[in-house]
C-alpha cells in the first residue's frame, strides 16, 4: 500500500512515524554492473552474525515502455528469504531518475518502525541516483570496479564528495591498486570534510574484504553519533523532507487547477504568438489562483 503511494499512505506514515528513527540507515549505490547486490548479499551475513535485523529496498530503473521495474535485485539475494529477520522489497524509481521516491522514503520509514536495525536503500547509476542516497541515508557508500569507464565518469562528474565509504567491488580485476590509488587522491583533494572517506577493496565471489567494509560502516556510525552530528544530519533530512512535500503538494494543487482550464489554453496560445513570455505567463496564473486550500 505504501510503497504504491495509495491514499492511505498518508495516515499510515502519521501513525508509525512517533516509531521511527531507531534505525541505522545505508544507502549504497554506483553504476551497474559494479556487484552492489552482490556485495549487499555478503554484507547481509555479515550484519545477521550480530543479530541484526534487516531491512533492504532495492530501488529498480523503471521500465520506459510499461512502468515497472526490472526486479533483479531480489533474485540475487534470494538466499536471505528463508530468514524471517531480513526482508527485500524491490521498487522501482518512479521517474526520479534512478533515485529516491516518496514512496522509497515511506517503506524506509516502515522497517524503521517494525524494528529493523538496518535499512539498507539501493540504487542503481551515476548523477541523480548518488544525491539522493546521500540526503536519505545515514552512511553512503559508492560502489566502483577498477579502471571501469563508469568508474572515471563518477570521478570526472564530482560524485567524490557525496560517500562516506568508497568501495572497489572485484577487485580481483587488474588495475584495482591504480583505482584506489586514483581515488585516494580525488578523496584528498575535494574532502572538506571531519569524515575522510576510507577506500575498501571487496571481492564478493570469494567474500574478500566484506568484514572490513562492516567494520568501516560501524566506525562511520561511531563519527556520527559523537557529539550528536548523527541527529543533526537527521533534522536536516526533515528540513529537506519537509520542503519537499511542501513543493509536491503545490505543484499538485497547481496541476489539478489549471490542467484543461480556458485561461491555461489562453496563455499557451498567447505564448505560441509571441504575445507573452512563459515566465510572466506563469506569473499571472499563479496570481489568480488559490494555493492555500488543498487536502
């Protein structure tokens, strides 16, 4: 219900939320074919050596043709579904270009309710999808492989300054010390930050590094709970959240207002004969419309 946005959700999410915010959340993501589920599947065993309770939503492309999503994610960590104590949930991006929906947020906010310790998110790309990881999550970690030509776009693209851990997933392929080395130094020059992002090598065919990648993610949650800075970058998570609803909620009322009225035809024809421009167009529509009622 929730994780398809039904009308219902709303309520759902005002009742369960007072139960939030116990949950350690860890968003991992990096462009495809980098082995994130893979590496998901290992660091799972690793968490349920703990008994930790997992959580993991594994965010899909959206099919362009029907809408859906791929859904492969599951079945590569099918080995987990005999365990009552880790649940997978696929979803797909919902045109949030290979990043978070609201609908991601509202599932992440469930599990965290039912007691999850750990919510894993997982996203798939290079851009938008690492951004959004990095607003939702507690821990961020980017994925690469060696030498991959996906690899140098996410160090060209600045993508440098949004983990809290960098992986290099099959590091069993040549040029894995060339990769580290590389993005050591990327690390050194565009980190403004207390945290300095440690660079881990895995290999999850043979289970390599998986423990020490754990480790590194129970030391980052260790720097965020000092001094409370782990709280303070959970408000401004619901700063953001908050703004977020805010425009979703206007654009909405502005759609549902306007969509097939005579004025909004006037104007577009207007704009079509050079009479105004989109921008002052926009401003009269908004002037003449009531934006304080919506349910």
């Amino acid at each position: 219900m929730v994780d398809n946005e039904d009308l219902q959700s709303k309520e759902i999410i005002k009742e369960i939320f007072p139960y939030t915010g116990k949950a350690f959340i860890i968003g991992i993501t990096g462009p495809p074919g980098s082995g994130k589920s893979s590496l998901i599947n290992r660091l799972v065993y690793v968490m349920r050596k703990e008994d930790l309770k997992i959580g993991i939503i594994a965010v899909d492309p959206t099919s362009p043709f029907t809408g859906g999503s791929i859904l492969g994610d599951r079945i590569r960590m099918q080995e987990h579904n005999s365990d009552k104590n880790v649940f997978i949930r696929s979803m797909s991006t919902r045109g949030s270009l290979g990043g978070i929906s609201n609908a991601t947020r509202g599932v992440v906010h469930l599990l965290d309710a039912f007691g999850k310790d750990i919510v894993i998110i997982e996203t798939v790309g290079v851009g938008q999808s690492e951004v959004d990881i990095a607003k939702n999550a507690d821990t961020t970690i980017l994925v690469l492989t060696p030498l991959s030509g996906d690899s140098v776009q996410v160090l060209k693209a600045g993508i440098m300054e949004i983990p809290d851990i960098v992986v290099i997933n099959k590091a069993d392929l040549p040029g894995a010390g060339i990769s580290q080395t590389d993005i050591n130094i990327m690390l050194d020059f565009k980190n403004k930050r207390t945290w300095r992002p440690p660079v881990v090598q895995t290999i999850t065919l043979n289970d390599v590094g998986t423990q020490k990648l754990w480790e590194e993610i129970k030391k980052h949650r260790r720097f965020l709970e000092k001094d409370d800075y782990l709280a303070k970058l959970r408000a401004e998570r619901h700063q953001k959240d908050v703004l977020l609803f805010m425009e979703n909620i206007i654009k909405t009322k502005i759609w549902n207002t306007i969509m097939g009225t005579a004025m909004f035809e006037e104007m577009i024809t207007k704009i079509n004969n050079k009479e105004i421009d989109p921008l002052s167009a926009a401003q009269e529509i908004l002037n003449s419309i009531d934006l304080t009622n919506h349910e």
